[in-house]
C-alpha cells in the first residue's frame, strides 16, 4: 500500500469534510476497495501515519463512539 497516495485521499476527505473543527471517520473497507487492497493493509497504512506524525488520531466523545483522523 502506497502510504503518499493513503495519505493524500485522506487528506482530501478531511479538507472536504463540513465538521467544525474539520475530521473524518475513515472506512477502511471503502478505502481499500477504492485501491483494491485488503483493509487490515489500510488499517496498518493510517496507524503508520499516525505514528510518523501526518495525521492525528481521536475518539468521539458521544455517540457512535467512532475513531476519527484529524490533520496536525
């Protein structure tokens, strides 16, 4: 999985996203038929780039409770 190419969908989901302040709840299921991988390698591909820094990584607070990627 090409993390550049991970990231920059990311990015644009986030950037597009209406939320105050801006995030994104990311199905790795969708993302990965979108590249045609396996979504355990999506899953592995955001942890990494929450690891290195590019994204931030969260819960919320109320319901449904989801993880969700914010940008630094």
């Amino acid at each position: 999985m090409d993390k550049n190419l991970l990231l920059q969908r990311v990015q644009s989901m986030i950037q597009s996203s209406t939320k105050r302040p801006k995030y994104m709840t990311v199905s790795t299921v969708k993302v990965a038929d979108i590249f045609g991988v396996k979504p355990e390698e999506v899953e592995k591909g955001l942890e990494e780039l929450v690891a290195e820094g590019y994204l931030k990584q969260s819960k919320l607070d109320s319901p449904p409770y989801h993880n969700i990627f914010l940008l630094p």
